[in-house]
C-alpha cells in the first residue's frame, strides 16, 4: 500500500462536506484527458475526522502511483491532507488510515508493506509530515486522551444510528432529532455533537482575557480552567498528588492545556498551552 496526500492546498473542514470533497476529487480525475482515468485514482480516502471513503476499492488497479508497474503493485490510500493550510494529519486521520490499511489486507489481500507515494516515485506525496507517520511503521496514535463531552451533549459514535442514540438515551427518536435540527434522511455523522433532550447545555462564561493566565499567578478564571481540564481528563501533569483545581496558573496548568490542544484539530498548529479565546471556548464546548 501507498499512503498520498492532496498535494495542494486544503483547509480543515465540518465533516459534512467531506464526501462532497471526494465527490469533486473524482469529478476532477474523470474530467482529466490526459490521464483518461476510469474512476477517481485512489483506492480509498481518509478525511481528518478519521472516515474511510472507498475510492476504486479492493482488486482494483489504482491510477495515483505514477506508473502502470507502480499502480499494479500498490494500492493507493489518499489522506485528505494538504500542501498548505492543513498539513499534519490528526490523530483521527492516522486511525481511519490504519482502519483503510486493515481493510485492504482483511479485503483486498493487500500484503504487510506500507509505504508512501515518494518510495520508488519522483514527488513530495504523501508530505513530510505523513511520510514520517509512514517511515515510524504507520501505526495508530497512542497517548492522546479523546476529550470527554460535557454533560447534555452525545458524540456520535461510528455505526450509529439516530433509533439506536434515541435508545441508549432513553429518549425518543423524533425529539433527538427535532432538538437538534436534523430532518429526513436524517443523516448524522461520527464525532457529530448531539444535544442529549431535557439536558441543559452549559453556557461558555466569557473569555476573562490572556492576563488571567500567566504561570506563577493566580486568577478566579484558573478554577474554571482547572475544572475544564479536569472534566475533559487532561489532567496528567500534576505535582504528584494528582491535578487540582485551585486559582494559581502552574506549568502543570499549561501542560495540561497544551495536551488539549494537541488533542483538539483546531488548536494543535499552536499548542502553547496558554489558553486563548478559542482555547476557552473549545475546552467548554
Ligand atoms: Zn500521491
Ligand atoms: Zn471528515
């Protein structure tokens, strides 16, 4: 197998239009003349929220490799993963792409090699920040805690269904779906947001400003930090007596806040671990 990236520029996106960006892939490889493609080139796609999109499928000569040897050897895996704009995978990308990887070899008779697109081929795909997840054994992500959703509120889980949701919280189906605006074909998504009916949100308290947070001093906003970071389980830098919540900004504080926000898509380019505005909404949503 041969793991790609877009090599053009991409921006992170709601999960709800990433089939459509398969879609227009596919329109823009069967409009392409030159390469008289019969199908979109890859075998399969992964988007950054972890989804595996089949492209050609399994026992199908792929058209990305670069030559017809190349594309009867390997399969073809594409992260929707860019050049520019979005170019480190997330933890759920590297997930759905070892999910693509077990299917072609359960499916496919895909054998154990994984490589990238520059072994063997003259380009920049997969990026050097795919390239060197392949280059480690292309295994799944370790270590980083998925944040814990706040009370009131589901994460869809994959397979799920808005009867089998409607179930599990005991509520019914059609009030799952009228409190959270979905109508027929009533379509929902993994990782999707659900407010759970009769369960108050909570509101985000305003952003109290980056002086509150400064290591060494204290502010009544580190409470509410501490106790963000606590409902969402990074909590694992601590003096040894276990994570706190109390008014003093420490480095464990910001260490902890940086696990949030390399575990968070929209925050990893920045993981400073100082909270910001988005910072703060985010680890209240
Ligand atoms: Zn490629
Ligand atoms: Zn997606």
């Amino acid at each position: 197998m041969k793991v790609h990236y877009l090599g053009a520029p991409y921006a992170s996106r709601a999960h709800s239009l990433c089939d459509d960006m398969v879609r227009s892939i596919r329109a823009e490889h069967l409009a392409n003349v030159k390469e008289n493609y019969v199908d979109i080139a890859y075998t399969a796609l992964v988007c950054e929220h972890g989804s595996v999109f089949e492209g050609r499928g399994t026992h199908r000569r792929t058209g990305a490799n670069g030559s017809q040897a190349l594309n009867e050897q390997d399969y073809a895996v594409c992260a929707l993963l860019g050049s520019k704009g979005m170019t480190v995978p997330t933890d759920a990308m590297l997930n759905g792409l070892v999910d693509a990887i077990e299917w072609l070899r359960r499916s496919g008779d895909a054998g154990n090699w994984v490589g990238g697109h520059r072994d063997g081929y003259a380009t920049a795909c997969p990026g050097d920040q795919l390239y060197a997840w392949v280059e480690q054994g292309a295994k799944r992500p370790a270590g980083v805690k998925t944040p814990t959703p706040p009370p009131g509120i589901y994460v869809v889980r994959a397979q799920d269904t808005i009867a089998a949701i409607a179930r599990r919280l005991n509520v019914s189906w059609q009030e799952l779906a009228v409190v959270n605006g979905i109508k027929a074909p009533y379509t929902i998504y993994p990782e999707q947001q659900l407010h759970v009916p009769g369960k108050p949100v909570l509101e985000i308290p305003p952003f109290p400003g980056e002086d509150a947070f400064v290591i060494g001093r204290r502010h009544p906003a580190v409470v509410e930090l501490d106790a963000c970071l606590i409902a969402k389980g990074f909590t694992r830098n601590h003096d040894g007596n276990g994570y706190q919540k109390g008014p003093l900004f420490t480095e464990y504080t910001r260490r902890n806040v940086a696990d949030f926000q390399r575990a968070t898509a929209e925050l990893r380019s920045d993981p400073d671990g100082y909270p910001g505005p988005l910072t703060w909404k985010l680890l209240h949503s």
